[in-house]
C-alpha cells in the first residue's frame, strides 16, 4: 500500500468522522515507570517494564487504570512503540492516533479493512482478544519471528473455544497461544470476542519485547498481590506471589495466623490467611523476605470488626443430654477433628463454589447460642439452612471426601478436602451418599436435609474452613457475609 494512498484514505477519515475535541493529554502516550494504581495488581511487573522501554503509557494524573478496556488505537499504538516503528509528527488538530495507525499499515500489523469502516470511531472501540492476538502476531511475524508448525497443531487444542473465533482471526490465534502471547483463561478458554484491558495488552507487549530482544533479561521484579487491604472477620486473606523462583525463598512475619503455608502451583505462589470471630480487629502488617533476593517488603491490612448476633434455641433436654456429651464430644475429637488436617496440596476445583442447598436462613455464623436458658462459650461455626426433610444437598465444589460417616453430636456428616487447606462441612443429614475417600464434582448431590444429631429440626449446617479454622462461608461464596438481612436475595442465584 502507498504512502500516497494511506494519506488519502485518512483525508477521507477525517472528512467523514464525527469530529472530536481531543487534547495531547488525554489521548498521546505519557510514558512512566510507576503508577499510583497498580501496586496491588498481578500485571505490575509487566507494566512498569513495558513502559520503561516506552512501549505503554499512563495518564496525566499518574494512574495506569490496568482494568480498564484498551482501545483499538490504543493497542496500536503500544505494538508500533514496542516495535519501535518510525512514526511522523501529528499535524496540528488532527486525530492523535493517526500517526500510529499509519505506521501500523505500512507495516502490516492491520489491513485497511480489518474492522470494516475506517474511521475515528471504529479506532476508537474496543479491541477483542482475537483482534489484539492478530496484531501482536503480525509484528512478531513482521519483525521476522518464525513459528515452529508442530506447535501450532499443539496449540490448536490447547483451549476449547477457538471454534468461536472469527474467521480472520483463526490462524493468528492459535498462534498467539502457541507462541505463549495468550495463555488463556483458567477454565481453559480462549474468550475471542471479550474485550482486552489495559493489563492484558501490557503483558503481550513484555512478551513481544522479549522475543524480539528488545528485553534481554527476562526475569520480572517480584509482585506480591493482597486479595483485598481491608477485610470483616470470618474472611479469608488470599496471598499470591508472581515471579519469585520459589516458595522456600519466601518468608512471612505476621501476626494472625502461626500455621502459614505456601502453596506452588501454575508458577504462582499462594497462601492464605484466615479469620473468624476470634480474630482481633485492627492493622497488620505482613513482612515479606526473599532470601534469594534480599527484597524485603511489607503490606498492611485491616481486620474490621463485625456485630455478631445471640441466638435463643429451646432443646428438648432428652435430645441435648443424647448428643451434648463427654462419649458424644470424643467421637467427633476422635473422627471428625482429623478430617481437616491434611489437605491436597494442588486445587480440585476450578469453578467459584455453590451453596449446597436453598432454604430459610436460621442461624449466621459466629453466632452466640443461648440454650435452654444457658448462654454457651462457643460460636456458631457455620450458617443453618432450614428445608424440608430430605432436600438435596449438593457439593459446593468439586474435592474429596475426607469423612462421611454418623456422629453422634452433629449426625450423618459429610467432609470435603478442596485442597490448597480449603473444606467444607454438612452436618445433620438425613442421608449420606458418598463415602470417605470419593473424589466428587461441584453439584454433585452427597445426601439430604436432616435432623440428625444436635439438632432441633431440618437443617443444614454447612461450614467453609481454612484447615480446622472456621471461616464465613458467605466470603467464599458471594463475597460478602450471609444474614438473615440478605440471605433470601443471596439465595436467589442457587
């Protein structure tokens, strides 16, 4: 395509846009190796790398806004830089992204009609995951990148949905993954049509850096990433560590949970941090020390307070001196205490976890029972569903059963190893439908509503823990506690 050619079929843009105020701020590239909004973000080693070597940029205010959706031009604009494309000066009034988006012609790295209608506001959308897989191909290929066929039939059937790719598209998608631009998303899915954001892009512009030499060291600055700063007792603080070599390099000081662990998986290195009713509220701070490295680094969160409510329970006292007792409290030490110890060091579940069963919220976790008159010292470990006699109950998420068998305090009793310390408890059920050891999937119906036990009625008592630390299973499954303020909405979605 001619220069000559490129130049008039711009003219026409601009003759046919809606025309736009655009200043240099808001729209040209500001380059910056730090922004005030990705200390807490897995891609920030690869967006301050990226913009070291000029190939993203932030905005005027210092943020980089790495979830945000990227831009067509956008995108252009960072492979151009990332290749360092020759690009003219902006003529004054013009659109700023002109430039780039010629220097993407010349180059190949699009074709004039590869979004249909060439104009401002077709620049201006949103790019999809097969259209920036395209582009970043496309200058890999243009900078003389080669790619090796076997991998290519490899990465073909390495995510499920290329199927749903367009057809102009196909190839270089596959071959973004095989060229490992695009790892796909965890459930094994390539999602083309979903909008990029701003994290994504900065990642396949390290990764085109690297390949084409650009960066000749690889290794990425080690990121520590918090689930959340601030978290209500009964959550569960998740900790994860990219691009550090290994888990026995990393040492944690921190004052909340003594039996702290490590978990290795996908490259990644996890671990978590768990609270309940007995956590104190107030500020933490964790220390972090590489001793491969010699980085030292700290986080601090807050634990905030939650009001946890006092439950009034009538017993029949036959039932309560049955199931309350010195035998009925060594058998559950005895079997039930043991189920939660050892879990599976790699994930079962890929999926976010179910309630088990719908029904009327009776009793939140954490509460405190007063029965028979008689306050107790413990708390409600769990939340109390009520429902009929024999509705199913469901595994909340795909693990293996750890115990499956009657107890006298909490009847027919089900536990689930999800691995990675994480388990969930049924208690009281009717029927029991797996046996210890069955590896089982999430959905999968394990028994019925029951009143076996300690119990006053049908009920599930179902309990999300941290090995044997009891956790609000609400922050597993929607995020936040279940109450009996809005439990029914919660519920909607089982």
């Amino acid at each position: 395509m001619s220069y000559k050619y490129i130049k008039r079929m711009f003219s026409l843009i601009l003759s046919i846009s809606i025309i736009t105020v655009f200043s240099i701020n808001v729209g040209a590239p500001s380059f910056a190796t730090s922004f005030s909004d990705i200390d807490n973000h897995w891609a920030k080693s690869y967006i301050e790398t990226a913009s070291t070597y000029n190939a993203v940029s932030g905005y005027p205010d210092g943020t980089f806004k790495p979830n945000n959706n990227i831009k067509r031009v956008e995108f252009i604009a960072i492979i151009v830089n990332s290749l360092g494309l020759d690009i003219r000066d902006s003529l004054q009034g013009e659109y700023w992204g002109e430039p780039f988006i010629e220097a993407a012609l010349t180059n190949g790295l699009i074709v004039s009609n590869e979004y249909g209608n060439i104009n401002e506001s077709t620049f201006n959308q949103n790019i999809s995951r097969e259209e920036m897989a395209s582009i970043v191909v496309n200058a890999y290929i243009k900078s003389e990148g080669s790619i090796n066929p076997l991998i290519l039939n490899e990465a073909s059937s390495r995510l499920s949905d290329f199927d749903t790719v367009s057809p102009n598209y196909f190839e270089n998608s596959i071959a973004s993954v095989a060229l490992e631009f695009i790892s796909g998303y965890p459930d094994g899915t390539f999602a083309p049509k979903e909008p990029a954001n701003r994290a994504q892009a900065s990642v396949l512009s390290y990764k085109l850096l690297v390949k084409l030499g650009i960066i000749t060291n690889p290794n990425l600055a080690e990121n520590i990433v918090l689930s959340k700063n601030s978290l209500t007792q009964g959550d569960l603080l998740k900790i994860t560590i990219y691009h550090a070599s290994s888990a026995s390099a990393i040492s944690l000081n921190q004052d909340l949970y003594p039996a702290f662990r490590w978990y290795e998986s996908g490259g990644l290195i996890q671990g978590y941090i768990p609270t309940n009713y007995n956590t104190k509220p107030g500020k933490y701070t964790l220390r972090f020390t590489n001793s491969e490295t010699g980085n030292e680094s700290t986080k601090d969160i807050e634990i905030l307070a939650r009001s946890f409510k006092v439950q009034n329970l009538r017993v029949d006292p036959n039932i309560e001196s049955s199931t309350r007792n010195d035998e009925a409290y060594a058998q559950y030490r005895k079997y039930f205490n043991p189920s939660r110890l050892v879990s599976s060091p790699v994930k079962y579940y890929t999926e976010s976890f179910l309630l088990p069963t719908k029904g009327r919220l009776t009793t939140e976790f954490g509460e405190r029972r007063s029965v028979n008159g008689s306050l107790t010292t413990y708390r409600h470990a769990g939340i109390d569903i009520a429902a009929p006699l024999n509705t199913d109950i469901v595994a909340s998420n795909t693990g293996k059963v750890t115990l499956s068998m009657f107890l006298t305090l909490t009847g027919n009793s089900i536990v689930i190893d999800h691995g990675e310390g994480l388990f969930s408890v049924y208690f009281h059920l009717e029927q029991l439908l797996v046996n210890e050891g069955d590896v089982i999937n999430r959905g999968q119906k394990i028994g019925t509503v029951g009143s076996t036990g300690f119990s006053t009625g049908p009920h599930l008592h179902f309990t999300m823990s941290y090995y044997d630390f009891n956790i609000e299973p609400g922050f597993i499954l929607y995020g936040e506690s279940i109450t009996k303020e809005n439990y029914s909405s919660l519920m909607k979605s089982y």
